[in-house]
C-alpha cells in the first residue's frame, strides 16, 4: 500500500513539472530564435537569464500565495482578496489580456507550421484544426489536460533535443558574434511572453498529493527546463540561419537543413503549442468558473472564443502578438503578483506548508523596476 501510495505521489510530481513545462512552452519559443537574431545571441541569452531568474521568484511567490489561501482561486480571484475590488478587476483583466493573446498566437503560428509541411491544406483549415481538437481537451478539464500535458511533455523535450543534434553541424560561428545594438529592447517582450506560466500555479496544489516544499521543487524544475531549452535551441536556429531566421523558428530551421527537419521542427512546433494551450485555456476557463462562477460551457466559451473572434477578424502578427502580450500583459501582471505576494504574506488566511520564498522587499522593488523598463522600452523603442 505504501508503494502503491508513493508511485502516486511520483506521478503526481511528473505531471505537474509537465504541467508547468507546458504552461511555459508555447509560441513563444518559435519567436525567441528571430528577434535574438536581430539583437545578438548574448543579448538574447543575457534576458533569458535575467528574466528567467525574475519570473521564477514571480511564479514561487505566487505559490506561496496559493497555500497561504483556503479557497481555490485562478490569478484574478487572488487579486480581489489580496488588493481589493479594483486590484482584482485589474489584475483579472490583464490576466485575460495575456491569455487571449497567448492563445491567438497559437492560433496564427499553428496554420503557418501546419501547412509548411501539409500545404495541400490552407492555413487557415489547419488553424481551426488546431483550435477545435485542443478546444475539447479543455473542455474535458483538468483530468484531460494533465494526462495529455504528461504524454506532451516527454515528446516535447525528445523532439527539440533531436533538433538540436541535428542542427549543431549546421551551425555557422559567425552568425553567434553579431550584436546589433539598435535592436538591444527587442527580445524583452518575446522572452518575457515565453517564459510566463503562472497561470498553472493554481493547478499545482490540486495535483499535488501534499502541498509545500515539493510545490517549490516543482516551480523551480518546471521554469529552469524551458530556459535552458530556450538558450540551447536559439543558439542553434540562429547559428544556422543567422539574419535569416524566420519569425516561427522552425519553419527557417527546415528550410535551411532538410525535409527530414521541416517535419520534426513542425511536430515541435504544435506539441510546444498545443501543451501551452491547453493549460492557458484551461486557466481562463477557471477564471470564469472559479472566479465569476459562471457555468462549465458558458467558461469554456468565454475563454476560448474570444482569442477565436480576434484571429477571425484579422488579428495574425505573430511576433507583435507576442511582444505585446509579454512586456505589456506579462509586464503589468508581474507587478501586480508582487503586490498581492507582500499582501498575502500579511492577510493570508493560513500559514504555507513549507514553502517560503527569501524575498526582502528591496528584491522585489528591483523585479518590479525590471517589468516597468521593459513596458517602457516595448512601447517607445
């Protein structure tokens, strides 16, 4: 019985390590390559380092907001108990903002990947696709979502290891020395976007067989494995194709090295996206159901025919998309999360089971400076 009980208990830790890797790797990795291209490999890997380590305290504070609070809430509903009616209506919609626009990147770069390698069919069909078979998945929610996060994950890092092997030979040394100063601001949004997942921090405690320190572990594990993937496959894609790499990396990355990686970087392509949505999909259902408490299909409407509407009306600049959504919604969101962190550790309704974040107040003057600047130079740079 105790085995039984601790092969569980595994289990449960995977899935939510998956669930994070796949809250976090989404479109945003298929943009990185091209604007770290425009700026310089160091640049690029000097904010995925620096933001990396910012929005890994983020998603650790908001785990300890989490345990510190008796009722299940989604992002928004924390920002109502901790900073008030008007904290809350901000935060929920910023929170709502960054979904949307995450899940209307998906859907733009999901037609482009798709017919890359089956152009028998328009862009378009593939995107609604794309759309609909993961809109039922979230439908399904949690219990649907988890076991596809899992199965998703491990094909996710297989794949995007084998495009890495593969794509070292090709690399040209030349193309990793460029730095282009004038483009210094550009990475902030993408990165920002790419590496945003705290929307499925709420989950965490509800797959968790025991909450605490193992919450911790798993917020640290499943943010550090994407920022190491991310460095790992934009030194590839950009020391192949340099100033040539494409807006959806993979598609560029195909094109340079052969048939046999235009399909693996399309199949990377979907599954990063495909895990991503499914937990984005699903928090913005919860904000609904949990937050609003609104009915199940109602929610899931809600949640997912927005982004839909948008992509139906025109709205298909991927790389703007997800510049935008990340210095400005993710940028927004952080600050916000900062403050209903301090709010928490003051108000909570009861003490975490073990985890603790060392975070003096200075720190987290500095991690809100760093949201404010990229806000900034996104918007006037």
């Amino acid at each position: 019985m105790k085995k039984h009980i601790k092969k569980l208990k595994n289990l449960a830790y995977f899935e939510s390590v998956a669930m994070m890797v796949g809250a976090i790797i989404g479109a945003g990795v298929l943009g990185i390559p091209y604007v770290i291209a425009q700026a310089g490999v160091a640049i690029g890997a000097f904010y995925i380092v620096l933001l990396g380590t910012v929005i890994t305290y983020v998603h650790l504070m908001i785990g300890e907001v989490t345990l510190r609070t008796k009722k299940k809430l989604q992002i928004p509903g924390l920002g109502t108990k901790y900073l008030g009616k008007a904290g809350g209506i901000l935060i929920g919609i910023n929170f709502l903002f960054f979904g949307y626009m995450a899940i209307l990147a998906y859907i733009i770069a999901s037609g482009d990947v798709l017919a890359s390698i089956a152009p028998f069919i328009s862009e378009f069909a593939w995107s609604m696709i794309f759309f609909s078979l993961l809109a039922l998945v979230v439908l399904k929610g949690l219990d649907g979502v988890k076991i596809a996060q899992l199965v998703l994950a491990g094909i996710l890092f297989l794949l995007l290891s084998s495009l890495v092997i593969f794509g070292i030979p090709h690399i040209d040394p030349a193309h990793l020395v460029v730095i282009e100063f004038s483009n210094i601001f550009l990475p902030f949004g993408v990165i920002m976007f790419a590496l945003g997942g705290v929307s499925a921090i709420p989950e965490l405690e509800n797959l968790m067989p025991q909450a605490g320190r193992k919450i911790e572990h798993t917020i640290i594990l499943g943010t550090a494995i994407p920022m190491i993937l991310y460095l790992l496959f934009s030194i590839v894609v950009v020391g192949v194709n340099g100033l040539s790499t494409t807006e959806v990396a993979t598609i560029g990355l195909g094109q340079a090295i052969g048939p046999h990686m235009i399909v693996l970087g399309a199949l990377f392509a979907i599954i990063a996206m495909g895990t991503s949505f499914l937990t984005i999909g699903l928090a913005l259902r919860r904000v609904y159901e949990w937050d609003l408490k609104w009915p199940k299909v109602i929610a899931w409407i809600l949640a997912l025919g927005v982004p839909l509407g948008l992509y139906l009306i025109g709205a298909r600049d991927f790389i703007k998309t997800l510049g935008l959504a990340g210095a400005l919604g993710g940028g927004l969101e952080g600050i916000l999360l900062v403050l209903i962190f301090w709010r928490a550790r003051k108000k909570g309704d009861i003490q975490p089971r073990g985890l603790h974040v060392h975070f003096p107040k200075t720190i987290g003057s500095l991690v809100i400076a760093t949201f404010v600047l990229g806000m900034i130079v996104t918007l006037f740079f």
